[in-house]
C-alpha cells in the first residue's frame, strides 16, 4: 500500500482479508486509517515512513496487530512499546531518533525473539538499547551503521546462543580478544566496512 499524495485523506479498511499473512505500508500521510483488527492470520508487517509524521500514526496500527512474529519498522521510536506483542520473533529498526528514544524497547520481548536488525541513521547508545535484556533465544544479531568503535565480552555476554553476527560500518576499530568466549553456536560473522587495525592472535580462538 503506497500513498503517493500525502495532503489526501485516506481510509483503508482490509479487514475482509482475513487469510492476508503478509502486508507492507508505505506513506508519509497523517491523514490515514487504516483498519487492521480482524487480520488474524497476518504474521508479517512491513511499515516504512518515508517523511516523519506523528508517531501517533504506528501506535494506531501497532495496537491492531499485536499477535504479529515479523516487523520491520522505517520510522521514529520515540514512544514505541513492543511489550505486548507476545508472538514477535522478528524485529527490524530502521529509521531515525530522537532525544525521546525510547531505550526500553526490548525490555520485556527479549527473551522472545530470535532475530533483530538495528540499522539507524544517527548516534544512539546501542549498550544502553541492550542493558538489562538477555536475548536467550536470538540466532541472528545485525547493527548497521552504529558507532561501536570497541567490542567486548560484555555487550556479547547478552546473547548466548548467536549463530549469526552482523557488525557492519559501525566504525568498529578495536576487538578485545575475548569478546567472542562466550558465542558458543557461532557460525557466520560479518565485519564489512569497520576500521579494524589490528587482531588478536586468539581472538577468534
């Protein structure tokens, strides 16, 4: 669903569409609604915003699907709140902050997902994002475009049973060598575009 003329109001009921599992919004209107309520069987929300609007907006539609296991949201999280989605597995965070960010997001879903994708556009503190949480069920773990610049055991010590790490431009410059001691199931590890300078003999061992 693409909204290409943002000054019209528009009003999207697909509530018939009960068998729908997957479904994308583009827009950059404040004037939508947008029913969502009876699509029990969707599984997979997709919500990009192309300019920043009320935040308002997501809540409304958040609040209609909260039985979602995928979502991947372009937009600002100043006052997002995923604890009630019981079923989400998936989580991707694509967008913008502000001073509003809301650092509580994984609180109280941790423990329930298995991949989450943080590619935001500004500085945030991605210690602070993770503190207090223990991804005890997270396989796939992907940071684009962060400023992490160190790496060690302790931000690694929140998710023991990665298979796939994803550190990408996040100007990582330095790996203390026993940052990895604990990724047990690891598997796949990716680096493109850092600042690395130099490794460890045993940093990998």
């Amino acid at each position: 669903m693409d909204n290409e003329n943002p000054k019209e109001s528009l009003n999207f009921n697909i509530e018939g569409l009960s068998s729908l599992q997957g479904l994308s919004l583009i827009t950059d209107s404040t004037e939508m609604q947008l029913s969502l309520r009876n699509l029990k069987s969707l599984r997979i929300l997709d919500v990009i915003i192309i300019r920043t609007i009320d935040d308002n907006f997501i809540t409304r539609v958040l609040d209609q699907v909260q039985h979602l296991e995928e979502l991947d949201l372009h937009a600002n999280y100043s006052y997002f709140n995923l604890g009630s989605f019981v079923n989400l597995k998936l989580l991707s965070l694509v967008g913008s902050i502000n001073e509003d960010f809301n650092y509580d997001l994984f609180k109280n879903i941790c423990y329930q997902l298995e991949e989450v994708n943080i590619y935001l556009t500004a500085d945030f503190d991605e210690k602070k994002l993770f503190d207090g949480c223990t991804f005890s069920n997270l396989k796939t773990l992907a940071i684009r475009k962060s400023n992490i610049k160190r790496l060690n055991k302790e931000f690694f010590y929140r998710f023991p049973f990665l298979t796939q790490l994803f550190i990408l431009e996040c100007n990582v410059e330095e790996i203390e060598p026993d940052s990895f001691v604990n990724l047990k199931e690891l598997t796949c590890l990716d680096f493109t575009l850092n600042r690395l300078k130099y490794i460890e003999k045993d940093t990998f061992f």
